[in-house]
C-alpha cells in the first residue's frame, strides 16, 4: 500500500513537472469570417516581436485582405511542407520544421483545418497538441462554428453543414481564450467594403450567410462559450470555501441517431460547463442485438459511440432487457447526479405501449438525489 502511494505521489509530480513545460495555448474565436482573428494574431506578433520574443509565423492564411497581408512584413515566416495529393501540388504547415526551429511562439491560424491524406495527423488541432507538447507557444484563432458540440445548432442557424470541427477539449487546455466581436452592422460594412471577400462574391455572401439575424445568432454563441471559459478559469484559479456537490453527467442512448447526436453534444455541453467527468451509456435490449438491428442503424450507434468519445465521453454498453433497472444500476456504481434523456418521439399508440418504461425510470430518480434533464 504505501508503496502504491509512492508510485502515485511520483506520477503525479511527474505530471505536473510535463505540465510545466508544456507551451502556452491562446485562442482568438469569432463569430463568423472576416470579424479581425488574423488581424489581431498578427498585431500581437508584432508587439511580441518587438518585446524581444522569437514569434514565428507557422500557418497564416489572410485570404488577401489588404490590411491583414500587409502585416505580414517582418514577421519571420516558417514555409509550407509543399506535397502532392491527387495529381496536385498541395501546401500543409510544416510541423517538423516548427519543432526544429523550436521558437518561443508560433502562429498557427485556421484551427479546424482538415490535413491532406498522408499527414501524421488528420487535423491541424492534433498538430498544435504536438507543438505545445514540445514546448513551443501557440497563438491561433477558430470560428464558433467549428466547435463540436454546437454542430447542429450551427447548422440550424445558417443551414450550412459544417464539416471541419474541433473537439470542445480543445478549447478546455487553452490558457487564454480571446473573443474578437463585431455588431452585426460593422460586420456587414466590412463586408460591403470588400474586406471579407472579393466584390464578385459580396452579393451571394449577403444573401446567405451574413443575414443580420444570423450573425446576432452567431455573436451570442461566441459570447457565451468565452463568458464560460472564463467563468471556468476562475472556478479552477480561485477556490471555492464551500465545496459543492461535484456534477457527474449520464446521457442515455438509443439506436435513434438523430435524437442520439443531440443527447450527446448537449451532455457535452453541460459537462463541459461544469467541468465534469461524463458517461454515455447505451442499454441494448434482445430486439436490438446485432443479428437483429439493420446495419445503417449499427453504423449510425458506432460512430455516436465515437463523437461521444472524441467530446470525452466514457462510453458504456450493457445488454439487458430490464432498461430502467440497469440505468439506475449503473448511475449508483458511476455516483451520477444528472441523467440526460432524449426527448420522446412517439405516436399515441407508442406512448400506450412504451411510457411504462419511462414512468419507472421517474419513480426510481424521485427516489434519490438525481436529476433527471430532458433534452429537446
């Protein structure tokens, strides 16, 4: 026993001392292209430079915005790993040579960027990780609408997929995260004044995208996930004199994919505000064993399994019949204090034949001192 202690009291040294060495990870989020992230990145290097720090430029891509690629000039430039990928000459940043020049920080923009095919990692957060691991600081900025657990509720605003995204961990190990805010006017003027794009696609921009009620949509989202960071920052640097409960969340899956994305990201959401451990758990009942339930319903269960990994999730499955008793069950062993349900989709008949199961589920949390929280 005490020699278990000593081997957990060396790992946990061992720990803080990589913490320690690691870099320095700051993030400049906007509500939409074109509000200033680049802008303000370059600014600050500037300003870095001139305070005697070795900032180097790892990725940029100012889009050829007059007032943003004139502040390149003077900024020490780490070129592009140039490759070839599908019969074209492709550009990447050059993670090994950001790591062989090793410069204090290094600025790397468009954060959810996807790398081409045969990259050591499939997306550029996973290369910062490496960066920052090795010591190197890291300034870079990311659009709202990247971030992961807000996919659908994005989607929903501006009715455009989003297919390049960043795990909400991401944002949790940055040590500052910078807001870049704009009224949805100022935005729109830039807009108008060919800031943001070239004139010929002005028209098309306004049409779509930057909608007045959108953009309002998109600055409120902004705002709110820094107010929450920050709200967390101060949580974890300021102790608490009275200790709380500590939260852990629940979410409860079935093979309805739809409803099964939703319950997951917003579980994220909430375990992320609270800084807490979660679980997905998936109770398979005999009718969805795998020589019964169709194959697209198979695919669509394992690749929740894996968004609810990716945003942190432990992910739980257990086979039995009897629903409510193994989700009580495993709350109790887990020390749950909130189960996230789906919000019922069922017909009249369904109700009749099915509400048994969530009636009980009712009657065993009225019992304890879980919440129950219904996602719509």
């Amino acid at each position: 026993m005490v020699e278990d202690n000593k081997e957990q009291s060396v790992r946990q040294f061992l720990d803080l001392v990589k913490k320690s060495r690691r870099g320095k990870f700051k993030v400049y989020i906007g509500m939409s292209a074109g509000v200033g992230k680049t802008y303000r990145m370059l600014q600050e290097a500037h300003a870095l430079l001139k305070n005697g720090i070795d900032i180097q430029i790892g990725y940029i891509e100012t889009h050829n915005r007059e007032e943003t690629h004139a502040l390149l000039a003077g900024i020490p430039l780490i070129p592009r790993r140039k490759l070839f990928y599908k019969g074209k000459e492709m550009e990447e940043m050059d993670v090994q040579a950001i790591l062989s020049r090793n410069p204090e920080v290094v600025i790397v923009d468009e954060l959810a960027h996807s790398n081409i095919e045969g990259s050591k990692n499939t997306k550029r957060w996973q290369d910062v990780m490496d960066i920052l691991e090795s010591g190197i600081s890291v300034i870079s900025a990311v659009n709202i609408q990247h971030l992961e657990s807000m996919n659908e509720e994005i989607e929903k605003i501006t009715g455009i997929p989003i297919t390049e995204r960043i795990p909400d961990r991401v944002l949790d190990v940055a040590d500052e995260i910078v807001n870049i805010d704009l009224t949805a006017d100022e935005l729109i003027d830039r807009l108008k004044s060919g800031k943001i794009y070239d004139k010929t696609k002005i028209e098309r921009a306004l049409g779509n995208f930057f909608q007045s009620e959108r953009i309002l949509q998109l600055r409120e989202l902004a705002l709110r996930e820094v107010a929450h960071h920050v709200e967390k920052k101060i949580s974890i640097e300021i102790p608490k004199q009275i200790k709380l409960r500590p939260e852990r969340f629940m979410a409860c899956i079935s093979t309805n994919n739809v409803t099964a994305k939703i319950v997951i990201r917003k579980t994220a959401r909430l375990a992320s505000y609270y800084r807490s451990p979660w679980i997905v758990l998936y109770v398979q009942n005999n009718s969805e064993s795998s020589d019964r339930i169709k194959l697209d319903l198979q695919r669509h269960l394992i690749n929740n399994f894996k968004l609810a990994t990716e945003l942190g999730a432990e992910v739980i499955k257990v086979k039995s019949d009897e629903v409510t008793k193994t989700i009580m069950r495993i709350a109790q062993e887990k020390e749950i204090t909130t189960i996230c349900i789906g919000k019922p989709h069922l017909n009249l008949f369904q109700v009749i034949m099915r509400t048994a199961v969530f009636n009980e589920l009712l009657r065993n949390i009225s019992s304890t001192e879980t919440d129950l929280v219904i996602l719509s």
